[in-house]
C-alpha cells in the first residue's frame, strides 16, 4: 500500500467519524496545534492539524442543513482543544490574591476559551457555506478562519491572543511578510498553507492535479523565506545616535506591587538596581540617556509622592530621562476623594518634572474594568487589580516625545498584541516603547506568547520595539524582528542597549489591513465561483479539479455520512 493510499484511509476515518469521537479529534487537533506558537514555535505541526479539519468539515456535509450546524460544532471543539492549553496560564493571575480569586480559576481557564471559541465555531460555520469539491475549500477555510480571527480581536474589545498567523513568527525570514500583509494576512496565508495537504486524498482524471496544493503552499513557504532573507539582509540593524537604553526588571512580586506598606521598599530596589553597574566599565544609570521602568510600577500615584519624585531626581543624571509605569489619579479639585485612576506611562526629566503622559486606552476586560462595572459591583465582584469603579480608559493613542531620541509609541502591556494599535498616520514614531507586567503569569507559555506577538508589531510596522517587563521577557528588538538584547523571564536585572533606528514605513504602515482583506475577498470569489460553476456545469464530463473525497474516496461514500451516528452503523446498513 503507498503512502497515499494511507493518508486517504486515515483521511476516510476523520470523515465518517461521528458523535464523541469526532469531538476528541476536532480537540485533539486544536491541542496540538498550539505547539506551532511560542515557546515551541514547531509550526511543521500544523501540516496535520489543519488538514484533519478540512477533512472533518468534509465529513459535516451528511448532517443536516448542508453540514453547517456539524462544522459549527466540530470548530467549537477545535478551539476549545486550541485555546484551554494555549491560555492555561491565565489562571495563575487568580493565585496572586488567592483567599479572593483562586476560587474563580476553573471559570476563567475554561470560561475563555469556551467563549473564544465561539469565533472558530462561526469560522467553520462560513467555511461550510462556502465549501466546494476540489481545491478551493482550502481558500475558502483559510478565507473564513481570517474573518472569525479578525472578529475575535474586535468583538467586546477583542482578544486576538495567539491568532492562527502567529505560527508563522518563527523563523524569522518567514515572519517578514507581515510587513506586506499583516496579522490577519499571515493568518490567512496560515491556514491556507498548512490546509492544503488535505487535497492530496481528492481522485482526479490526472493524479498531478492532487499534489498542486500542497506544491504551490511549498512554494509560497519558499517564496517567503526568500523574501524575509533578502529583506533582512536590506535592513541591517543601525543605531539612533546619542540614544542608551536602561531596562530595570525588578522581577517583584505582585503582591508587593499593589501594596502601599511596600512603597518604601519598592523605591530602594527600583533606584538600586536601576544605577547597577552592568560590567567593570560600567557607570550605573550615568550610562544610560533613558532609563525604562515596567508597568504600574509603585503601588502609590507617583506625582503625589513627592519624597517618591525627589528620590527618582536624585538618581537621574542630567541628560537622562525615565519612563516609567504608574498608575495615575485623575485630575479632581483637592481634597476630593480618588476612587480611580488610570494605567498611565510618565516621561520624567532628570529635575523630577513631567515631560508627557500616556493613559492606557485599551484596558483588560475582568483584569482592569468589569463589563456593567456598577451592577456587577454590587453583586460583590471585583476585577483583578481590586480598583474600585475600575481603572479608567484614557482619551486617545499619541506618541511621547523624548529628549535625545525620536518619539515614542506607548503601548502598555496587551495593547501590543492588537495589530493597528498606531499613533495617527501623520505621527509616525521613532520606535515603540511597550511597558507590561508579565508576574500576573508566573513562570508559563504566556510570557513568551506576548513577546512574540508584540514582536509581530515592530515587524509589520518596521519600527524597533522596546520592551520593559517587571519579571520578564525585557527585550530589544529591531525593526525587522532581530532580538539586540534581552532578559529571560523570572530574571532580576538590568539591560543596556543601544536604541535601533526605524526603517521607512513598510506597506502594513501604509495601507493597513487591506492587503489581507484582499486576500480574503479573493479566497471566497474563488469558492463561491466553484460552488456556482458546479451548479450549472457545462457538461458532466466538464468540471475542473478534484471531486468531492465525501463522493470519490469510496464508493458510494455520501451514503454512508448521512447516517448521523457512526460509520459502524453505515456498514451494518449495507450501504458502503
């Protein structure tokens, strides 16, 4: 037996498998699939996780209503299998106040991902609208699974966390083409690539016709890979001059973070380790003309604290600027009582005033706000940071500027990972700075996930990206995604470096997300173009392409998948 008549027995297994059965392996395929991002990064996986999906969505079309409630329902699946490994670390956030929150765990691990996977569902749903019997169900696969991810990450503020088109992050060549196309172009091109195995099962008049999906996604891998090297080798990393960086990652623990009893020891770590020396011809912070703090970094308003800001003048020398994250009080005439606050970044020059100011504009649904934030108040719940009425949104995205170095774009914590998340195209900066606190998620995958994807954002922007992390992972990267310097996660210390300079803007910057709209629109012209032409066909001899494996794999297979039960009660009928 060939290997090809193996993959088409497997291939006819997944198809007419129904119940249970097909709900482990819809699972099982979305689990392994997770291997294709950060840490793993093992993306050659995906080769079969995909292909098992077009082949379920195959095996739908005997179930009622043309298949679609069946390929809902195996997407469903498919991303619950997806999502519970690949965001199984947000339940360590509920340990930090554990006599709180620890009870709430098994809803959040499992209450999320139930609700992203919504969005598969609705994905496979459209793709078995679109389904056709040849080719072009990979396109249109790929062309709906890029429709629900881009709803995921807009829908109730969105959570794009670990879209399909991360997988091609790494290496670093292949993720290059998102500067063309974006995230939610590489998701398609994604899907599409690692799909088209599943047409080698097809029988055709000429069996060469079978290989060209798989062929033509080996090429376009290549293709990629050619245009990533050549791009790298363009743009090799330069330097702004005049402008050192100083990360301090003070790797504290969130429950000194977000107590005000800690301030006095949260300052004498943070001054501290930030005038370190970093090697023997080190000065400490003298070294450095910026000096970057994480996230929220004192559990007290800053510019309230004045002994806070004299100590910070004290430790800047002249010429060297912080910035820093804090949470900030709303302006109120004094004396009025501060029930909240924003999630800002401070700019602070060496004499302790303030340059500029960032609000978050982006905040954590259940993290920084409740939805219905005063009914659900008053049934007793509480977000994560424990501020009461929620930390407020801030007014608009604008870049900060910095003295000895081009503007900044700030972006706090997960606003990193929504693609788009850009100062106006009139404004464009010099580099992003991202400023986040990682501890929420203790020593897991996600940390590196939100590296990767905030990665993803200087690579499709073609700007540098400066990351400060309370524990980790603190890293500079270039405007092509290369890692100048880093420090690993659950790591105390300091990081020097030299601000990479920006590139011009790339073709994401200039036209968005249009590319990958186009892609899009041209994958369902081509699936509903098949679906009409088969509709009204020219002659029986006349169609193009492979037939529908659910009709040619066996004979007599349709039969057999209308039986709603099982394969086994579709060969006791005598019907295969």
């Amino acid at each position: 037996m060939s290997a090809l008549q193996r993959l088409r027995q497997i291939a006819l297994a997944i198809i007419l498998t129904w119940g249970w059965k097909r709900a482990v392996i819809a699972m099982a395929a979305g689990a392994l699939s997770v291997l294709a991002l950060a840490p793993f990064n093992l993306f050659p996986v995906l080769f079969i996780t995909f292909p098992v999906l077009v082949w379920l969505i195959d095996g739908a079309g005997g179930g009622r209503y043309g298949g679609v409630p069946a390929a809902a329902l195996t997407g469903y699946w498919f991303g619950l299998g997806y999502f519970v490994p690949g965001l199984y670390w947000i339940g360590y956030a509920f340990f930090v106040d554990a006599d709180i929150f620890a009870w709430l765990t098994p809803f959040a691990v499992l209450g999320l991902p139930a609700y992203l996977s919504i969005f598969t569902a609705i994905g496979l749903a459209l793709a078995r609208l679109l389904w056709t019997k040849n080719a072009t169900r990979v396109l249109a696969l790929a062309a709906s699974l890029t429709i629900a991810e881009w709803l995921r990450g807009h829908a109730l503020t969105g959570f794009p966390w670990n879209a399909f088109g991360y997988a091609l992050s790494e290496p670093l060549p292949l993720a290059q083409t998102a500067s063309l196309i974006g995230l939610w172009g590489m998701t398609f091109l994604t899907v599409a690539i690692f799909a088209s195995p599943a047409t080698l099962i097809d029988r055709t008049p000429d069996r060469s016709i079978a290989w060209r999906g798989p062929a033509a996604a080996i090429a376009l891998l290549t293709v990629m890979g050619i245009f990533g090297a050549i791009r790298l080798s363009l743009h090799p990393t330069t330097m702004v001059a005049g402008a050192k960086l100083r990360l301090m990652q003070p790797n504290l623990q969130q429950d000194a973070k977000f107590n005000y009893a800690a301030k006095a020891e949260v300052m004498k770590k943070y001054l501290a380790l930030s005038d370190r020396a970093s090697g023997p011809q080190s000065t400490g912070v003298r070294d450095a003309t910026i000096l970057i703090w994480p996230e929220s970094a004192f559990p007290f308003f800053l510019t309230r604290e004045a002994d806070a800001m004299a100590e910070i003048a004290e430790l800047l020398p002249k010429g060297t600027v912080l910035i820093t994250g804090s949470v900030r009080a709303p302006d109120l005439p004094r004396g009025t009582p501060i029930t909240r606050a924003y999630n800002s970044i401070y700019v602070i020059d060496h004499d302790g005033s303030v340059l500029s100011v960032y609000d978050k504009l982006h905040l954590v649904p259940f993290g920084e706000f409740l939805p219905y934030q005063e009914l659900m108040e008053k049934l007793g719940f509480e977000q994560l940071t424990r501020v009461r009425g929620g930390f407020i949104a801030g007014s608009g995205r604008h870049a900060l500027p910095v003295p000895t170095a081009p503007s900044a774009l700030p972006l706090i914590c997960y606003e990193a990972i929504f693609p788009g998340e850009v100062a106006g195209r009139n404004e464009r900066p010099g580099w992003i700075v991202n400023l986040t606190n990682d501890g929420w998620f203790g020593i897991s995958t996600g940390p590196y996930q939100h590296l990767e994807q905030a990665r993803m954002r200087a690579i499709e922007l073609g700007l540098p990206l400066v990351r400060s992390a309370n524990t980790g992972i603190s890293a500079v990267i270039d405007p092509v995604g290369r890692t100048v310097a880093s420090l690993g996660l659950g790591i105390e210390g300091i990081l020097d470096a030299n601000l990479p300079a920006a590139i011009p803007p790339t073709v994401y910057a200039r036209l968005g997300d249009v590319p990958a709209a186009t892609l899009v629109a041209l994958g369902v012209i081509l699936a509903v173009r098949r679906r009409v032409a088969k509709r009204h066909p020219r002659s029986h001899r006349g169609e193009r392409g492979g037939r529908n494996p659910l009709t040619t794999v066996v004979p007599r297979l349709t039969d057999c998948t209308r039986v709603p039960h099982s394969a086994s009660a579709a060969k006791d009928s005598g019907r295969c």
